[in-house]
C-alpha cells in the first residue's frame, strides 16, 4: 500500500524520527495506525453500549431522570455500589 502524507504529516513523522522517538517512518506509521484501530474500536463499544442502553429503556428496563435531584440521587446510589464492590463486605454499613 502506498499512502501520500501531507508536507505537514511528512514533517510531523520526521520529527519524531529524528528526535528519536520512533526508529524509522514506518514505527511512526504503524503506531499512529495502532492508536487508531483503537480508538476505532472503542468506538464501536460505546455504540453497542447505547445501542443496548436504548433498547433496555424502550423495554421500561430505564429510569428517567429529570431534576438534579433525582440526578444527585442516582449519582449517590452509584457511588454506594461501586464503594461496595471496592470495599470489604464487613466494612459496609
């Protein structure tokens, strides 16, 4: 595969070779590549993960919150459940 970068892109890539942070293009390339595939797939998570949201809540499995009340409520219940999977049974209250 051949790709054309821009002057800029060229640039970029030269300077992080010779400032010795990658040992040739291709590193440069090839990790640039890696960080996208990354960021690309977690991506996709999040989207499966409103996709599942959406459906739970179309089923009534959701709450609807509509007051910062009932969002400092919810904020506080999941603070509690994280703590308590974070700390010992017998330290809970």
């Amino acid at each position: 595969m051949e790709v054309q970068l821009t002057a800029d892109q060229k640039a970029f890539v030269r300077q992080a070779v010779e400032s010795g942070r990658y040992g040739g293009e291709e590193d440069a390339v090839r990790e640039a590549l890696s960080l996208w595939e990354r960021r690309e797939r977690r991506r996709a998570e999040i989207l499966a993960a409103v996709d599942q949201a959406e459906a739970s809540f179309a089923r009534g499995a959701g709450r609807r919150i509509t007051t910062q009340q009932e969002a400092a409520h919810l904020a506080d219940e999941i603070m509690r459940r994280g703590l308590s999977r974070l700390t010992p049974e017998e330290n809970n209250p």
